[in-house]
C-alpha cells in the first residue's frame, strides 16, 4: 500500500542525494515476482520460436545448473547457442511482448516505489542482472531506469552469432559491472544501495555500503541476520493467499446485493430509476473499496462536484477503475464501456441496469450512433464516465485518445473533468483477476471548458487534455504503449 511505500522509502528520502549515489537492482524476484527467464521461454514455445530439441537442452541446462552440476557460463552457453542466426530485431520484439503480456503485472508496486525514491534524490540507478537485456531493457523503461548492466549474447551484422559476451554479469561478473559503472560515473559505493534476493550476489552486496535484501533466499537470509542487513519480503505480487480471492468476490458479488438490497428499494419508494442506479452505484463503490481494502488519496476532489453535468474522464489502468469512478462520482453519473463488458454475467448486468451505453470501439459508425443517447443523457443533467484510451495500460503508460468522449462533451456543451489515476496497478495489475489491498493516488484536474471547441480544432484540444494528464502522470509527451497505438490505428 502507498503508506508502506513511504515507510519503505524514507530511508531513501531522509539520505543523502546525488549522482554519486548508486541505486543497484538485481531483477528476477526483486523488481519482479518470478523469473522472467520462464515467461520469456514460455512466450517462445507458444510462438513457434522455439524447437522441441531445444526445450529438451534447456531444460537439461537448468537443472544441471540448479543442481550445481554446471556454471552458469554452461547454462547461457546453451541458450545462445540456440539462438545461433536470429535476427536480434526478433528477440528485441520479442521481449517487448513478453513485458506486456507477462513482466508488467509482475512488477513489485515496494520496488516501484523504492526506484522513484532514488529518482527523486538523483541517485545513478542501474538494474544489475545475470539476465540478457532483451528480458531487462522494457523494464528499465517502464522504470526510467537509464543503466543496464547485465549478461549480453554477441552480435555480429544484427544476428546472434551463437556466443556470450565475457564476462557474464553472474556473481563476480556483477561487481565487475558495477566497477565499471562506478568508474564512468564517480559513483561512491560505500554511500550506494544494491537490492537482490540471492546470495549468490554476495561480492557485490559486500561492496557497498548500503546491502538490502529483499525477498531474500535461505541463505542470504541466514545471511543478512548475522550481518544486521535490514531485509524485507513483499506480498504484492506472485501467488495470492485465500484472503485476495475472498476480498475479490465479495467486491464484485456486492454489485447484486448493491443492487437488490439499497437500488431496488429505492426504486420502490421513491419511484425513480436514477435516484436508484444513484443508491446502487454509490453503495457499491463503498462496499467494495472496504472489502478489498482500496484507500484513496484524492487531490482536487473539489473539482468532483464544481462542474455537472461533465464528462469525466479518467486513464484506464486496472479493473479497479470502475470502483475509483463509483466511488468518486457517486450520483448522477452514467458511463460508456466496450461492448465486451456486457457479456460478463456480473459486470454486464449491473451495469446494463445502470444504464451504461456499451460501443464496439472497432466499428466507428456504430460507436457514433450509441453515443446519442450520451449526449441526450447530459443534456438531462447526467453526467458520463469514460476512459479514453479504451484499453488498459499494461504498465500505467498513458495510451492514444480516441475522440468518443470529446465529441460528447463538444455536442452536449459540457466540460471535460480529467481524472489522473497514478497507480491503480498497485491493486490489480491489467492480467490479474485478484484485487489485493492498496492506497490509489488520484488527482482530478480543473474542468476543462468545451464552449469553443469544434471538430476543426477538436484534434488540438485532444492533445491538450490528453498533455495535461501527461504532466500529472510525469510522463513524456511522445509516449503511447504498443497496444493503445494500435487501436488508435483501428480506429
């Protein structure tokens, strides 16, 4: 949760500050859950890429190497080998689709936090791993992290030629890296930070001033207590206790006693569908923050009810996002989602019965067609809720505009209310189907005023909003994920 960030930083943040700090993250079961080895293998043998024959010599490699039977010289050895004639522009395509669909969700919400603490006191970070940087490098820049120090396959005329650049960065190989680094940069090691899991990183931890374990194995953790090394292990991400599933399903079944037990009655009394969807949406929002333990810290929330009605937009990063709206919003309020959603049993119905449009986001005729009644619901005094990106970040990257929203607000004569969702992921992550327990930093922005837009300028104002959630997020102007950038091409 963002309040355990805090804890977990302000050692960092009450330090010393400078370039020549180091900040050394290894990356398997320290930045990330799990070992991005086996997504990358995996993604490979789904794909075709990689042969019988060659999953049988892996495997072999890996338990000889797990069992102490080989180097790990041997166990790169065999997968370079295998490699022998790629294209590298193949392995560099690969490994961003593996960050997608894989890494991403995978990244610890603690280490997350920990790298902006060193960010911020302009710390030298560097990711420090035995790893190829083809598994690491779309993780350093989801991170902003500049420095990657790791194990490099060799490359001739953009193939692989089959060999592995010496020496390896495994143990020693680590500590040489970050010798190097150091040299270059004027790094004072006995003032920087390495954070790893596995003792085999021992040289590099002996050398700097600042060793923290983290997720640490049996024997760095027999380790690290004798050495008065602080050490912390993380929950956030990897395999889910019994609780995530429970606090899970009582979040989305309480959408059916939201609606049953405060919507319906309030229909009944009052004799009016919107009070209702008003009750019911309000009272789910609620329930599901308390049973999944979602915090929220909302900057501008006053910004929430200056304007309405308006269209309120908010970057989608995470299923809990129909929670944050719920919770937020609260009355008044309809919204527009993927036609996909309906077909949920739960999700779709309750939101059906609260009067939610659903638009194929890849037909744009229909799209504008089912988004009349947007328009006449606004001009009624009800506001809507969308997401502009129409899908969502793998990596809280902030996606292309589709322009939807912005031609309601435009034809309805509304403002645009920007909601900026900072760190949703922490919850749940875009793969996960688990909520887990977190504090979500929100800023909702000033109401953007529509009167003077026309589809002329429309383009401009887009980028206009789309810059101030930009500058909100810490994000470049250029930055759009691979995914969002194809839809807008659909579109």
């Amino acid at each position: 949760m963002r309040d355990l960030h805090d804890t977990l930083s302000n050692e960092i943040s009450c330090g010393e500050e400078g370039q020549h700090v180091g900040a050394f993250f290894d990356l398997d079961r320290t930045l990330l859950a799990g070992f991005s080895a086996q997504s990358f293998m995996l993604e490979r043998l789904l794909s075709g890429g990689m042969s019988p024959r060659e999953l049988i010599e892996q495997f072999l490699a890996a338990v000889n190497f797990g069992l102490g039977k080989s180097g790990f010289s041997g166990l790169i050895g065999t997968t370079a080998r295998a490699l022998r004639g790629v294209p590298e522009s193949m392995l560099i395509e690969l490994g961003e689709e593996v960050f997608r669909k894989h890494l991403a969700a995978d990244i610890y919400p603690e280490s997350r936090a920990l790298v902006e603490a060193h960010a911020k006191k302009g710390h030298c970070i560097a990711i420090v791993s035995s790893a190829t940087v083809y598994q690491i490098q779309p993780v350093a820049d989801s991170l902003g992290i500049e420095h990657v120090l790791c194990t490099r396959l060799e490359v001739k005329d953009k193939l692989l030629t089959g060999e592995v650049v010496k020496p390896t960065c495994y143990g020693e190989g680590k500590l040489t890296a970050v010798n190097q680094l150091s040299s270059e940069h004027g790094l004072d090691l006995e003032k920087s930070y390495f954070y790893t899991d596995s003792h085999e990183d021992l040289p590099l931890l002996e050398a700097v001033g600042k060793p923290r374990p983290i997720n640490p194995n049996d024997r760095l953790r027999t380790l690290a207590t004798e050495r008065n090394w602080p050490s912390r292990r993380y929950t956030s991400r990897g395999q889910p206790g019994a609780m995530a599933y429970v606090r899970t399903g009582m979040a989305w079944g309480s959408m059916v006693g939201s609606l049953l037990f405060a919507g319906l009655p309030a229909w009944l009394m009052s004799g009016s569908r919107r009070q209702a969807a008003n009750v019911t949406m309000s009272t789910w929002g609620d329930l599901a923050a308390a049973f999944t333990q979602l915090n929220f810290r909302v900057k501008g929330e006053g910004n929430l009810w200056s304007h309405r009605p308006a269209v309120f937009m908010f970057n989608h990063q995470s299923g809990v996002d129909a929670i944050i709206a719920s919770k937020l919003i609260r009355r008044d309020m309809t919204a527009i989602a993927k036609k996909e959603t309906k077909n949920n049993p739960i999700l779709g119905a309750f939101l059906s019965a609260a009067g939610v449009i659903f638009i194929d986001r890849f037909n744009r005729e229909d799209a504008i067609k089912a988004l009349q009644p947007a328009v006449q619901a606004m001009r009624d005094g009800v506001s809507i809720a969308i997401a502009p990106e129409g899908t969502r970040s793998a990596d809280r990257t902030l996606g292309a505009f589709k322009k939807g929203g912005f031609h309601l607000a435009m034809q309805a004569g509304v403002p645009i209310v920007p909601m900026v969702i900072m760190n949703a992921t922490d919850s749940m992550p875009k793969s996960s189907h688990l909520i887990r327990p977190a504090t979500i930093d929100i800023e909702v922005l000033p109401p953007v005023v529509t009167d003077d837009w026309s589809r002329e300028n429309l383009d401009e104002h887009i980028a206009g909003v789309r810059s101030l959630f930009l500058d909100a997020l810490g994000q470049e102007e250029d930055t759009v994920s691979g995914e969002s950038a194809e839809l807008e091409k659909r579109e």
